[in-house]
C-alpha cells in the first residue's frame, strides 16, 4: 500500500486548496468529504440506510440527502449525529482504503477533516498533517464563502477537534494565514519530504 499522509485542519483553515496544491504536485488525493457526498448523493449506498433511521423526509425528489435538514436534526442532537455517524463513517473508510490501496503515487492524501474524531479515519495513516491558521481567520474564511454569521461559525469550530489538540497530535504543520505563494512553498518542500519518507518505508 502507499505510504499515507492524513490531511486534517479545522473548518475554514485551507484543507480543500493544500489539497490541490498536493495534486498539483503529482500526489494522489483521497478526500472523505467527497466520498461522503457520493454516498449521500441521488440513490448513494447509504441513503437507503438513512433513510430506514431517519424517515423518508431526509431524501429528496432526487433520491439525495437533504443536507440542510440533516444537519438542522443532527446539530444539537448528539444521538443523531452518532447514528449518522455509525452509517457514513464505515462506508466512508471502506471506499477510501480501496481508493488508497489502488494509489499508485509514492504517497498519498488522505483528507480527513474527522482524522482526529474517530479511530476509523487513522487506520491507513502513517503520518499526520494538519492545515492551520488563527481562528479569527477560519471565521472570516467560512463567513465570506457560506454566509453564515460569525457565531455560527464559533459554534461549528467549538464541536471541532481543538486546534491546540491538532497541533499537539500533528507530525507536520502547514501554516495557512499568508498568501498562496507562501503556501506553495510549504506544499513543495512537504512533497519532497514525504517522497522521501516513502522511499525510506518501502526500501
């Protein structure tokens, strides 16, 4: 299997553009919001399940996910988000491993924003990489990109993993409060080092 990085960060800190930047330099990405979207998309694998625990109103005409409803019941229901949980998170890790089994590039990136939630997400990572950048930042990102006001975006990062604990658990760091061009060269030099690092684990 290739040598797997796990990308995580908290909302509005950058993941989705470190990613690309990643891709751009020739690593295979892996993203579990992606993957997520598919199976909860019109007549996805796991919309006959939610649909079974959640009732029919959570599909719509589509056969999809009514994401605004979803996540109106699931925020401020812990037994909700669980059950959601117990049926996204499995079928979201059994499609990624494959997706990472089948990478052929020297490593790949894994995107996890969950990485350091559930145990499920760490199973093919041998190293961790998280995107950060002040939280004064990830509000102003998410409130110019989603329109949601400010405290909404504070109660979102409140139920995210701590960025103190992320940083602690961190094996890399990409600092994402500068300009892109200063996000590239950290990209560029993180690139070599993990094609370093998989050279070395499968020698």
């Amino acid at each position: 299997m290739t040598f797997c990085i796990g990308l995580t960060g908290g909302i509005g800190s950058g993941k989705s553009t470190v990613a690309n930047l990643f891709a751009a330099c020739g690593a295979d990405i892996v993203d579990t919001d992606v993957i997520s979207h598919q199976l909860t998309g019109p007549n996805g694998a796991a919309m006959a399940a939610i649909a079974a625990q959640f009732g029919p109103q959570y599909v719509d005409q589509r056969g999809a996910l009514q994401r605004a409803r979803m996540r109106e019941c699931i925020f401020n229901d812990p037994a909700a988000k669980r059950l959601l949980e117990n049926i996204l998170h499995p079928q979201i890790m059994a499609h990624a491993m494959q997706a990472v089994a089948h990478s052929t590039t020297p490593y790949t990136l894994l995107v996890a924003p969950l990485l350091f939630d559930n145990p499920l997400f760490q199973q093919p990572v041998q190293r961790t990489l998280v995107v950060d950048c002040p939280e004064a930042l990830q509000i102003s990102r998410v409130m110019e990109r989603s329109q949601l006001s400010a405290d909404m975006v504070r109660t979102i990062i409140a139920q995210q993993t701590p960025r103190a604990t992320r940083l602690l658990r961190a094996d890399d760091v990409l600092h994402n409060e500068n300009d892109l061009a200063n996000l590239q060269t950290q990209v560029a030099a993180l690139h070599q080092h993990y094609i370093n690092l998989a050279q070395a684990a499968s020698s």
